[in-house]
C-alpha cells in the first residue's frame, strides 16, 4: 500500500500541493484525475522519490520513506516502475535493448535469461517481431506498450502510469487501457494520473479528483458521479450530461 500523509511542497515559491492526503491499496487500479497542472505528475514523482516534500509523509508497505530519493533499497526501486508520458525511450537502443534495460549486472542473469524474458514481455504488450526495431519506427501506441514493457521487466507490484492514453486514439487508448487491466488480473497495482475523465472512468476501482494541489474526494466511479462538489460537477459536466455514458463506457472495455 501507498500513502501519502498531509504532503505539502512548494517549487519556485509556488505552492504545488496542499495538504495532500492519498491512499492506493494493493491490485487496485487507482486514478488521479484532474486538470493540467494540478499536481498530477508532481505526486507520481513524490512516489518514486525523484522529489522531496517541504511536509508530509509518504509510507510504501507501512514503511517511512518520505524523502529518500537516492537512498532507497534497489528492492524498493524495483517494486515500484514507472510509464512516464513522454515514454523516456532510449533512441539509439532497440526495442529489445530498450525492454532488457533495467535487467541490469547486478541481477546476475544470462544472456539466455534476459532474451527469454524479453521475448515473453514484449509478448505481454504485443510487441512480438519488433525486437530489432528502433522507437522511431514504432507507431506512438506502440512505443506507450514499449515504455510498458520496460517498465515491467523487473516484474514490480505497482506501476505508475502518467498520462498514458495522452495523445493516442480511441483504439490504441483502449490497448493500453485493457494492458492496465490485465496487469491486474495478475495482481500488479496500477497508478494512473490523467486528466481524461472517460479513461479514469472505464478502468479506474478508485477515483481521486484533484483541485488547486489538493484532493477534493475520493472514491467509487458511482460515488464520484454522486458528489454534490461545484469542482467535480464542472469537471464531470459531460458525464453529467449523460451518465448512461459509464454503463456504456464500461461494457465497451470488457470486450
Ligand atoms: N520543477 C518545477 N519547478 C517549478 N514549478 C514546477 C516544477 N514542476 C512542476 N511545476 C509546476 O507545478 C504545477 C503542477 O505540475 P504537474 O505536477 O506537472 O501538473 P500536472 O501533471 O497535473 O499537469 C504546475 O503549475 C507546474 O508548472
Ligand atoms: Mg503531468
């Protein structure tokens, strides 16, 4: 489990969080959602201490990690793999290179162990046959499925996952949507951060709106539709517009 304790932090002498409180329970996958520069992507970097907090704790599994960056056990970096929005692929690597590059030394694996277990990842996203393949060939939702391959190599509990339907279409949206859900048949935990509400609503169990670097609630798909919030009605307007949309929405990703 993830908690994030009453975190407040300031960059440049702007507040960006507020007393931010949040709990991501273990198989679940939980959305953050919320406007452009609310803080989304701020919180994701909380969580893999690439960022200090100014106060506030941040627990993983009950334990105090808050602000250890560097510092954290390589067990600790493992459970936790991230899919940042931009990819972050390694250009000059192909795909194979890019999946295999956090198998690093130190896991003392063979050269037969490293390809059999990229094989069977790059399976997992439907990448087979592209393992000679350099990024820039790839298609955008293709490179998202290497990014998650990458990420998943290490074979961490929870993944992070920062806007990872930005900028695809409604199809390779859905691949990657239906990947998240997969993952958690499998058990893994997924923390997703968008600012598109259809998405949070299709996969999300657990749905935390933010507001101004703070959380405005949190809860059930039903439970957020229901909140009497002025934010949340007028974030939510569209859905509100038509709330047979969800049913919809929701039937639409169990094929
Ligand atoms: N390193 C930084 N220094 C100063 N301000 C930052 C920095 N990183 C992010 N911010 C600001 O913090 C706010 C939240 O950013 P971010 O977490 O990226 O938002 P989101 O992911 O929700 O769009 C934004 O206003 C952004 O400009
Ligand atoms: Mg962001």
């Amino acid at each position: 489990m993830i908690e994030l304790k009453n975190i407040s932090l300031e960059l440049t002498g702007r507040k960006i969080l507020h007393d931010l409180s949040l709990k991501i329970d273990d198989g679940t996958i939980s959305v953050i959602l919320g406007p452009s520069g609310v803080g989304k992507s701020t919180i994701l970097k909380i969580i893999l201490g690439l960022l200090k907090v100014d106060s506030g704790k941040v627990f993983i599994d009950g334990k105090d990690y808050t602000n250890t960056g560097e510092d954290r056990e390589l067990k600790l970096q493992r459970k936790i793999g991230m899919v940042f929005q931009g990819n972050a692929l390694f250009d000059s690597l192909t795909v194979s290179q890019n999946t295999a590059y956090f198998l690093c030394e130190s896991d003392k694996i063979s050269r037969e162990d490293i390809d059999s277990k990229v094989k069977a990842t790059l399976a997992f996203v439907n990448l087979d046959g592209t393992e000679d393949m350099y990024p820039e060939q790839l298609s955008g939702g293709m490179k998202k499925r290497l990014a998650i391959a990458r990420a998943l190599i290490v074979e961490p509990s929870i993944i992070l996952f920062d806007e990872p339907t930005t900028g695809l279409d409604p199809i390779n949206s859905r691949v990657i949507l239906n990947l998240i859900r997969n993952l958690k048949t499998m058990g893994t935990t997924s923390v997703i951060v968008t600012h598109i509400i259809n998405d949070a609503i299709a996969v999300g169990d657990v749905l935390t709106v933010l507001n101004e670097g703070t959380v405005v609630t949190s809860g059930s798909v039903k439970d957020i539709l229901r909140h009497d919030n002025p934010f949340i009605k007028e974030f939510l307007y569209e859905i509100y517009k038509d709330t047979s949309f969800i049913s919809r929405n929701q039937d639409q990703m169990q094929q």
